[in-house]
C-alpha cells in the first residue's frame, strides 16, 4: 500500500493530498529511512515516524486497512510506539519514593 493513501486510511493526515506533501517534504521516516515520495510501499510489522501537529509518533502498522473507516477501525490497524504525551501537571505533582 502506498504511504499517502495509508496515512489517509489511518486519519494521520486530513486529506489524501495532504498526505501526499508530508510525504514529498521528506519528514516521514520508514524504518528509520527518510522517504521523500507518496508512493513509497508500506507493509506490516514497518515502523513510521510521522510528524502529527507540534510532536512526532513513532507507530508500528499492524496490518493494512481496507478502507479510512471510523477511528477505533483505524487506530487498531497501528500501535504506538513512543508513548503517550506527558501531562505536565500530573508530572509535576508526582512523588517518588
């Protein structure tokens, strides 16, 4: 499947054009290689490094989806490889023992 139309499948870009240029501007990274084409091949088990708003994800494509479906189809076709953002009030009340 092609980069563009699985950042699309999977609602990591708002359009499939606008996957397209995130591609072409060379700031996606499969598998650790920067790619600067919109149709690159992707297969499962590759890792993405995509830049989402103001932060980066790093997911791990679990299988391909067949269609940009609801959310909940599209987020259980990736797993998140980077964890989750940090809540800075929660981290700043923390205590260690």
């Amino acid at each position: 499947m092609r980069i563009d139309k699985l950042l699309w499948y999977l609602r990591l870009a708002r359009t499939r054009p606008v996957a397209q240029t995130m591609a072409h501007e060379g700031h996606i990274r499969l598998n650790g290689r920067r790619i600067d084409r919109a149709h690159q091949k992707i297969a499962v088990g590759d890792v993405l490094t995509v830049p989402i708003g103001a932060g980066v994800r790093v997911i791990e494509i679990l299988a391909l989806p067949l269609r940009r479906g609801p959310a909940p189809e599209a987020q259980g076709c990736y797993r998140v490889l980077d964890g989750g953002p940090v809540d800075p009030i929660a981290a700043a009340n923390r205590i260690d023992a």
